[in-house]
C-alpha cells in the first residue's frame, strides 16, 4: 500500500464507475455522513486496479492508508485464518483502519477458487477531515 503521486491526483472515469463508488460510499455505515464535497473527492481520486486470484489486496495487522471500492468480483474477508465473509461489487473496504487509526482488522483477498476477474478502485485518504465528517 506505497503512497504514490498517481494516489494524490484526480482520474477521470465514466459515469457508471463514479455512480458505483459514490453508491458504496453512501451505502457504508461509516462513511455515509461524508460531505458530497468529500464523496466527490473521493470519487474524482479512485483509480482502478485489477487483482489476480488468492492476492491479498488488505493485510490483517498492516499500516494502511488506502479505501478501496469493489468494482468487480467477489472479495474474502478473514481474521486469524477464518473467513469472516464475502464482499461483491459496490462494496467499501478499508475504511476502519482510517476512520479509526487502527492497523487493518481484517485481511481481503480474491479467493483462491471461482472468477479471478478482480477489480478495485481505491485512494488515499486525508484521515483528519474524513474523521471529523464520519463521527457527525
Ligand atoms: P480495515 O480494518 O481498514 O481493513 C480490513 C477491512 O475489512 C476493514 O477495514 C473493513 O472494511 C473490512 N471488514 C472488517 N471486518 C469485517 C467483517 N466482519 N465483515 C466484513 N468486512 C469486514
């Protein structure tokens, strides 16, 4: 989860794309109550990435600074080596370890089995002025 320049630009993507993390975001109980200035940030920021089978995308334990969005496929979340469940397209991930300055509380990974076609759009977040809107 390296912090690049790419992470701290806008990127432009269709309307699909933006409706979908904008979705996400309003339909995470967390992030809901963001400023649309903010969502709209956050949409504008996201760029995509695509995942191979059985990657880990999120580390249990690990520093992390991104959000991530599921655009497509079927994610796995696990905690001390069990699974806690499964996470599909339109999904938020990542968000507590920033909202709450917390190492990772759980691992994501694109499971081993079924489709591999994974693909995340994620950012790095400002976690002051995220914190302050979240707790609103
Ligand atoms: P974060 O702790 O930053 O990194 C791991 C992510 O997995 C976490 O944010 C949540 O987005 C997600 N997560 C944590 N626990 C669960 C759970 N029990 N079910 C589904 N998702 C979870």
């Amino acid at each position: 989860e390296e912090a690049s320049k790419k992470e701290l630009e806008r990127h432009p993507k269709d309307f699909r794309s933006k409706q979908l993390i904008k979705d996400a975001i309003n339909e995470n109980d967390f992030l809901k109550n963001l400023e649309s200035a903010q969502v709209r940030e956050i949409v504008d920021c996201m760029y995509p990435k695509n995942y191979n089978k059985s990657e880990m995308i999120v580390k249990e334990g690990d520093i992390g600074q991104a959000l991530y969005v599921i655009a497509e496929g079927r994610l796995e979340v696990t905690k001390d080596s069990e699974v806690l469940g499964e996470m599909n397209g339109g999904t938020v991930f990542g968000e507590l370890a920033i909202l709450y300055n917390c190492k990772r509380t759980a691992s994501v990974k694109v499971p081993s089995f079924g489709s591999s076609i994974v693909v995340c759009f994620q950012t790095i977040m400002m976690r002051t002025g995220m914190m302050r809107q979240a707790e609103h």
